[in-house]
C-alpha cells in the first residue's frame, strides 16, 4: 500500500500538467546523449513546453478518463512527454525539427486539441508554423493591400502635383512663340 500512496502524487502532478493542455506528444528518447537531451528540453523550455520522463504506468493512470486516453497504446518502453498549454503544434514542431539532427529521438504519437495522431500525423501538424508566424503572416496580408493602395494615391498626388507646373510651363511655351513673332 505504501508504493501506491507514493506513486498517487506523481499520477496527480501528470493529470495535472495535461490538464488543459492543447497538446501532448509522447517521445522515445533512447540514444540521445547529453547534450542532445539538454538542448532539446531548452527549445522546448523557450516554446513553454513541458517536457518530463515520467513511468509509463503514471501516465496511463493520469490519461484514464481523458482525452489523451487513445496514447496508451504508445506507452511501451522510455516515454518522455511533451506537454503544451498554449501553442498545439509547438511540442510535434520542436521534435520532428529536432529529430532532423538527433535520429535517435522518435515520436510516438500524440493527442493535438482531442484527436490521437500517429507518427504520421504528428510529422505533418509540425509543418505547420507557430501561431506567431501565422499571426504575423496574416497581418502582412491585410496590411499588404493598405500599403500598396497608399503607395498608389501618393504616386497619384506626386504625378498631379508634377503634371501642374509642366502643364503651366507648356502654356507659356505655347503662348511665347506666339508674342514672339509679333515682336518682330
């Protein structure tokens, strides 16, 4: 009984870290050295991203009941997790990016805003940018056509206000050679 009532906080602080979360991305890390491991928690760290090893029966018993119920069939041997509250994509981008380089990280699968992904899966959500850029993105777009409609109206009142004085100096020219002749 004493192992159970030593294991009950540790499910508790699992079930409380995925709550709320908008993703959840379970990891084998085996292979990774060092400086590896810590690189990746520190990008993922940057990305407000919890990322912890915890035992695979922890997590199983804190996924019972919730969505993230359908990856306890990716609980077989090391399990990291990778847990995002705020950006969906950050914990499959930040892996699948960094497995680039470190092919002994492997996803296992993941829950992203309530549905179970595979690996497969998982490699194409972390295609897609962060919020940020896409927020970012968003705003060039609809800025874009503001800018160019500026850029036009002043082209617009540069060109009038040239077309004046060359159009006043052109009726002088025409009426000067006119007086010119009835000088002579």
């Amino acid at each position: 009984m004493a192992k159970v009532e030593l294991k009950q906080p540790i499910v508790q602080a699992i079930a409380e870290e995925i709550k709320d979360a908008e993703s959840v991305v379970l990891v084998d890390y085996r292979g990774l050295t060092v400086a590896q491991d810590t690189e990746l928690r520190k990008q993922l760290r940057e990305a407000g991203v919890v990322y912890k090893v915890y035992k695979n029966t922890m997590m199983k018993r804190a996924f019972e009941g919730t969505e993230f119920e359908g990856l306890e069939s990716c609980l077989e041997g090391p399990s990291a997790i990778a847990i995002s509250k705020d950006d969906a994509t950050a914990p499959a981008r930040i892996i699948c990016n960094f497995a680039k380089d470190a092919p002994a990280l492997e996803l296992k699968g993941g829950v992203v805003e309530g549905t179970v992904y595979d690996i497969a899966g998982l490699t194409e959500l972390s295609k897609i940018p962060s919020r940020e850029v896409l927020l970012s993105r968003l705003l060039g777009s609809m800025q874009s056509p503001i800018a160019n409609f500026a850029r036009v109206i002043k082209q617009i009142a540069e060109k009038d206000g040239e077309a004046e004085p060359a159009e006043a100096a052109a009726e002088e020219t025409a009426e000067a050679p006119a007086e010119a002749p009835a000088a002579e």
